[in-house]
C-alpha cells in the first residue's frame, strides 16, 4: 500500500512557504523604503555656497541656485565645474541614503 503524506500533497512544504512569505514581505518593505526614499530632498553646495543643488531622491534636479557672484563672463568654466561638483555631491548623498535602505533589507535574507 502505498503511503500518502509527508507534506508535500497540494502545497509547498512548510520551510518554502515561509520563505516565500519572507520574499513577499521583504519585497513590500523595499517598495515601500523606496517610495520614501523618492520622496526626500538632498542638497548639496559648491564654492562656498555659490552653487547649490537639489535633488529627490530619485536623482531628479528639483532646484539649482547660482549666486549672482558666481557668474563670472571671463570664466564660466569655474561656474561649470562647481555646477557639476555641486551635482555629484547631492547624488553621493542620494546614494548614501540608498544603501543605508537597501543595504539593511539584504541583511534580513534568510533570517
């Protein structure tokens, strides 16, 4: 006679059912961290305030500010560069904030 059980009939044994609950929770935390993350602002300056620059949190350009003193006809290189050190720098900051949230949702796999 054959026998029947084991846990398998019908479903997933329990140990992949919970880790697929875990999946979907973790996925659901993710989204959630990432619409958050979207939402917030990260500014960053150059030239000692000369330029600054805001972004959201997902690297969209929301403000950019130049200082009337910044604006030199004779060298708009100066005024390029610290554009683009002031841009680099508030997307470090979005990324920083990133791998705080995402980086802290790896640690909870297989837990």
């Amino acid at each position: 006679m054959a026998k029947h059980g084991g846990g398998y009939m019908g479903g997933m044994p329990g140990n992949m059912n919970n880790l697929m609950k875990q999946a979907q929770r973790m996925q659901r935390q993710m989204e959630e961290s990432k619409k958050k993350l979207e939402e917030k602002e990260f500014t960053a300056d150059a030239g000692g305030g000369a330029v600054k620059v805001t972004l959201t949190g997902d690297k969209k350009v929301k403000e950019l500010t130049i200082s009337p003193d910044a604006v030199d006809p004779e060298d708009v290189e100066m005024l390029q560069d610290m554009i683009v050190a002031a841009l680099k720098e508030a997307m470090k900051k979005v990324d920083d904030a990133g791998e705080q949230v995402y980086g802290g949702m790896a640690g909870g796999l297989g837990r």
